[in-house]
C-alpha cells in the first residue's frame, strides 16, 4: 500500500526520482473530497509545495443481467456531472465508506444504492489510478453477474440518477465511436473486453 493505504507502492521513496515528503495539511475541504497540500524536498534539493485532490477510493461496477437467447445487457446510468454541464452515461460506481474492508461489499452496496439492483455475484477487474497527477484517487472495477432490480435507489442528496439497460455490445460500440465521454466507464468496458475476448 502507499502511505494513504490506496495502492501499490512501485515507485518508492528509495527510488532516485522520489519526493521527499515534509508534511501534509488538508487546505479545503468539501463532500466527497479534500485538497491536500504535500510539503516536499525534490530530488534536486529544492523545498516546494504541491496541492491535489485527496479522495477515497471508488468502485465501479459492470452490471450485467441476463436476457433471453443469452444476450449480456448492462445496468447503466445516465447521471448529472456539474463539472461538465451535462448529463453523463456510464457505469455505476461509488466512493468507498472509511470502514469498508471488502471492496466487493462496497460494490454490491453502491449498485444497490444507484440503481436498485443486486448481484449472485461480484468479481473483481481491475484497479486504476485515473489521473495520478492531480489526484490520488484509486478506482476498483468489479464484473456483477445476475444482477436483477429488487428495490428502489437511495442516493445522495446531490446524486440526480435515472437507470437503464443496455446490450453491452451497443453500449461498448458507443464507447469505440466516440458517443462515451465517461473515463470510468471507458476504461472498464475495454478492460472487460480484453479480459473477456
């Protein structure tokens, strides 16, 4: 784990192109998320400071339910993104609670709470680090299968979510014709389709 216990260490503090970490203090803090300031010695020996997004982890999950003829069709969502001006179509998916222990319970819970839907069961994909440059946030992906609707959605209070299915051949052939702009739901599409061809 690194020292936020979020990932792999690769790239240690041995390492001649490591950071030398003097000290951490939150400099805002909102939902969801807080904008940490890192105080470091670079490797040339300069002291200088470094901000970024300081968040826990998320799961995102491939929903998937069964159709007649065999036919795979994903549970999506189609979700309002502020930061972006517009209504956003993907994956479900979620931050993790400080006391989660088991990413695939944190999976099973956020796809119950977004869409009302419960998988037979959960297996994990892959995980990332979306935009570690500005970020240390750590996305775990994870494949439901037997996933049916069996209650309503709980969301956040600034959660605005309506849910659908879709064949997940439509839906990853609107991710290689440019349709997708999600980067969570990209990224888990073309992982499954690789792990899966």
């Amino acid at each position: 784990m690194d020292r936020e216990g979020r990932g792999d260490s690769t790239g240690t503090a041995d390492d001649d192109l490591a950071w030398e970490l003097l000290g951490s203090t939150i400099d805002y803090s909102c939902p969801g998320f807080d904008v940490r300031r890192d105080d470091v010695r670079l490797p040339d020996g300069t002291e200088t400071d470094y901000h970024y997004v300081d968040e826990p982890p998320a799961v995102v999950v491939l929903p998937f339910v069964a159709r007649d003829g065999g036919r795979e069709e994903l549970v999506v969502i189609e979700e309002w993104r502020q930061a972006v001006g517009r209504v956003s179509h993907g994956l479900p998916a979620g931050t993790t609670e400080p006391d989660d222990d088991d990413l695939a319970e944190a999976a099973r819970r956020e796809l119950a709470e977004e869409t009302g839907y419960e998988a037979d069961s959960v297996e994990p994909l892959l995980s990332s680090e979306p935009i570690n440059g500005v970020a240390n946030a750590v996305h775990h992906y994870f494949v439901a299968r037997g996933c049916t609707p069996t209650g309503e959605q709980d969301l956040d209070f600034n959660e605005s979510i309506r849910v659908s299915t879709t064949p997940y051949d439509d839906l990853f052939a609107r991710a290689l014709g440019g349709e997708l702009r999600d980067g969570r739901t990209l990224l888990g599409l073309f992982a499954y389709a690789q792990h899966h061809e």
